[in-house]
C-alpha cells in the first residue's frame, strides 16, 4: 500500500495502518536522528517524533507523505536545537561571575531568582530551563508574545542588575 493511503487511514483511526507506516519509517527515523543528535538525546527525540505525528495526523491532507512527514522530524530538531540553546544560555548565565566585586566569587542566580517577582521567575524558568516557545507561555498566561517578550527581557534585565552585570 502506498504511503498517502496508509496515512489517511491512520488519520480515520485505523492503528493497523499506523503500524505499516512504523515498520516502514522507524529505521530511517532512527538514523535520520542519530546523525544529527547526540546518543543520548536520540531515544526521546525518536519518541516525540511518533507522538508528534499521532498528535499531527489531522494535518495531513494528502500529500506526498515522505516530505510531510520529513518536515515534521525536521521541525522537531529545529524545536530541540532552540531548547538546547536557551539552555545553554541560562546554563552560562548561572557560571557568569560578578566580576565588579571579586572574580573569585560566582553570582547564585539560583538565590537572585529568588528575588524577582513569582511571575518574572516563573517565566525565567518556563522559557530557559523548560523550553517553553511564546506560543506555549502565550497560551499559558493569556498574554501576547509581544507582551511576554517585554516581560521576559524585563526579567533578564532584572537579573542583570541583581548580579551586578549592568
């Protein structure tokens, strides 16, 4: 059976065609992912990418499905490489040293956290640590992206100046 088919019948719910579509793609998701993530970021990257598509499938309007579906994996790797980075950023920030008062001493963003507002925390957190996107914490706080943009460089600003980096 072809590809297209397979979908629109798992898209109607039949689980049997999802299972033809998993034995057929899984080794090539697998390597897909493994050339371009860590070993031990493959395993849950491989899984997100079999929910996203259950979760996506009423997307599908059939078309070709090998690019559709590459897209949706390509997708997906963009979101971890982004949750990746802002976690590597927060994780810089928490080895940032206060360099004003004595190079030898780090700056506790842990207890500076603290000391900001719930809120202004909350999303320090939510966007750095947990990977939240706009869309997620727009949803979330009811809030527009414009407006959660302004609060979070608020919130980095308020670090910045509890640290003594401005």
């Amino acid at each position: 059976m072809k590809d297209e088919y397979l979908m629109t019948l798992y898209k109607d719910g039949d689980h049997h065609a999802f299972s033809r579509i998993y034995e057929k793609y899984a080794p090539m998701v697998y390597g897909y992912l493994s050339k371009r993530l860590s070993k031990n970021e493959v395993e849950d990257a491989y899984q997100n990418v079999w929910r996203q598509l259950h979760e996506k499938r009423d997307l599908y309007a059939s078309q070709p499905f090998a690019p559709w579906f590459f897209v949706l994996i390509k997708n997906l790797l963009i979101d971890q490489y982004r949750q990746e980075g802002r976690k590597t950023a927060y994780l810089k920030m928490l080895e940032t040293r206060d360099s004003e008062i004595n190079e030898s001493v780090p700056v506790d963003l842990q207890a500076l956290l603290a000391t900001l507002p719930r809120d202004s925390k909350e999303m320090i957190q939510k966007y750095y640590l947990e990977g939240y996107s706009y869309e997620d914490l727009e949803k979330e706080s009811g809030l527009s992206q414009v407006g959660l943009r302004k609060r979070l460089s608020r919130a980095v600003s308020q670090l910045r100046k509890l640290g003594g980096r401005e």
